[in-house]
C-alpha cells in the first residue's frame, strides 16, 4: 500500500484497513509459530503498512484539530 492511496482514504477507511491489516498480522505471526509460512517478506510489508496508515491518520487527525 502507498502513501498517496492512504492519504487518499477517509478516518473510517483508515480504521478499517487497520484492522485488516492487523488481523493479517496475527495470521502471519501463526503461521510463522507454527512453520508453514511461506512468504516471509509478507510480515515486513504488513508492519510497514500499519506504521504508515497509523501515521497518516495521525497526521489527519493533527490537521482536523489544528482546523
């Protein structure tokens, strides 16, 4: 996921991508544990997504007050 496309999504959006994402990651982190992963670059990606879109909304959030 790019930056310019969670810029692009609303506070509910961004919520709901987290959760995914995070869902995800608990998913992964099984597999992991238990040693049928099989993309482990997978992980890297799903904790560079969840960092970026905390992130944005944090700075949305920022923005919205400063408003």
């Amino acid at each position: 996921m790019k930056a310019g496309q969670v810029r692009e999504m609303t506070p509910d959006q961004l919520d709901d991508a987290l959760v995914k994402l995070k869902k995800e990651q608990f998913n992964l982190r099984f597999q992991a544990a238990s040693g049928q992963l099989e993309n482990t670059a997978r992980v890297r990606q799903i904790k560079r997504d969840i960092a970026r879109i905390k992130t944005i909304a944090r700075q949305k959030s920022v923005a919205a007050v400063k408003s």
